[in-house]
C-alpha cells in the first residue's frame, strides 16, 4: 500500500480536497490492486467499473477517470470522447500494457488527459498516483482561474463569485469594503450569511433558475452591510459553466439614503 505523492502539487489548489477516481477496465485482477494499493490513502477514492458500457452511467462525482485501452467493443480513446460528451473538462488518464506511441495522437490532442503503462509494482503506483493529481489539480486550478477572471473583469464594481457548493469562493476589495467583518471571516461562509431571509429566498426562488438556464439576471437584493442598517442592491447574477455564481453589486443604497 501506498501513499500519495506529496510533491504533486498545483498552485492554488488545497491539497486536503479529496480526488474520487473511477477506474474503468476488464482485467480485474489489476484493478483489484489499484483498489488494494489506495485504499489506505486520505486523497484518492477509488471507484470500479468492469462494464465500459456502464462507465457513462457512474460519472456523477467522479474527479477523474483511469481507464484501460483495449477494451471489448471500445477502446480507451471512444470511451474519453464518450465521456466528454457528458462532462468536458473531466480529466482522463489512460492505463494500459501499450506503447504510448500507439496512441499519443489521438490521446493528447484532448485537453486534461495523460497517460501511465501498466506495470506490476509499487513504483509504478506511486507514478500513478502522481499523473492523477496533477490533472484533477491542473483542472481545478484552470477554473478557479476562470471564476476569479470573470470577477476580474467587473472588478469596478462589488462582485460576489460563489463555489457550486454555495461558499464564497471571491469578494473583491469593492463588496468586501461594504460587509461585515465577520461575514467574510473564514473560507467556509455561505452565500446566504450575507443578504436578507426575503432576498435569500427572492434569489433561490426567482434568480438561479433564470441563471441556471444560461441566462443573466438582474434584480435588487438586500445585503447586510458594516454601516448602520442593510443596503438595497440592484445585482446582475449570472451561472458559470462549473457550477459557481458570481454576482455584481452595481449600486449600493442603504436605509439613510445614502447611495454609492
């Protein structure tokens, strides 16, 4: 049994967040100990698939996918095309008894895939392990990237970028002069913390469905802010393709009238 490779490592990314593999092949007895050589590891859970028929059916939380390439009916590089068809940019990493060179062409002409020969030994695990990190690290960093830049790009005004799992992800300097220190304190805090209960529901309600269908929309929200009494705002709330949520603050109105 191993451990995972420490030095794999991405900028931006925290290495505590878990990375679930499922393993797609027929020959069980080596994905038995793929199984085996990870199962006492903290960063890596592993799933198994010995139908690739049914790989396309077991995708749901799946960080990535490790895959034979011969295989009955479909090769390795069919069932990545297959794959991506129902999420993009998942990463794939091809596992196999073969020369790279067979199918480097068609394998790297696709984004957030790699490639490890199969061997029978602890070092080539340990290899595993590796390749697998960097592209789920690789592939989590490029769309922090992606929300932080759509943030960037409306930086002039107070912006909001939330995770898919509802905690905030960004403040830019422009909201966070606005809120309560103690609403931004702690990367766990939720979306919710810092607006009204009517504007809570207002949004679930009536804005992430707009949003969720890929389109932007915009309204007036409440905020708590750090000034006497919450802030009316008027808030354009748009759905990026990963899942996060970034709002923009366009106007500030609070209670004494003042506005900014």
């Amino acid at each position: 049994m191993i451990s995972p490779d420490n030095d794999a490592r991405s900028p931006g990314t925290n290495r505590t967040d878990g990375i679930t593999v499922l393993c797609i092949g027929e020959d069980t007895e080596y994905l038995a100990m793929i199984e085996t050589a990870f199962e006492d590891t903290d960063r890596l859970s592993i799933l198994i698939e010995t139908e690739p028929s049914q790989a396309l059916d077991r995708l749901d939380g799946v960080d990535c996918v490790l895959s034979e390439y011969c295989m009955t009916g479909l090769d390795g590089i069919e069932l990545l095309d297959a794959i991506r068809q129902r999420v993009p940019d998942l990463p794939f990493v091809l596992h196999d008894d073969i020369d790279l060179a067979e199918v480097s062409d068609r394998l790297f002409d696709r984004p957030k895939t790699d490639f490890q020969s199969k061997e029978w030994d602890e070092a080539c695990m340990r290899l595993l392990s590796r390749r697998i990190t960097l592209v789920v690290e690789y592939t989590r960093f490029e769309a922090t990237a992606n929300r932080l830049s759509a943030a960037v790009e409306t930086s002039r005004e107070a912006t909001l970028v939330v995770d898919p799992d509802g905690t905030i992800a960004f403040v830019n300097d422009r909201l966070a002069a606005e809120l309560p220190d103690d609403l931004l304190d702690g990367a766990q805090n939720h979306w919710e913390a810092l607006f009204t209960d009517e504007s809570v529901t207002h949004l679930q309600t009536d804005a992430f469905p707009v949003a969720a269908d890929g389109w932007n929309w915009t309204g007036q929200t409440v905020l708590h802010t750090r000034s006497d009494g919450d802030a009316t705002a008027r808030t354009t709330l748009s759905h990026l393709d990963d899942g996060s949520i970034v709002f923009v603050f366009h106007r500030l109105d609070r209670a004494t009238g003042e506005s900014s």
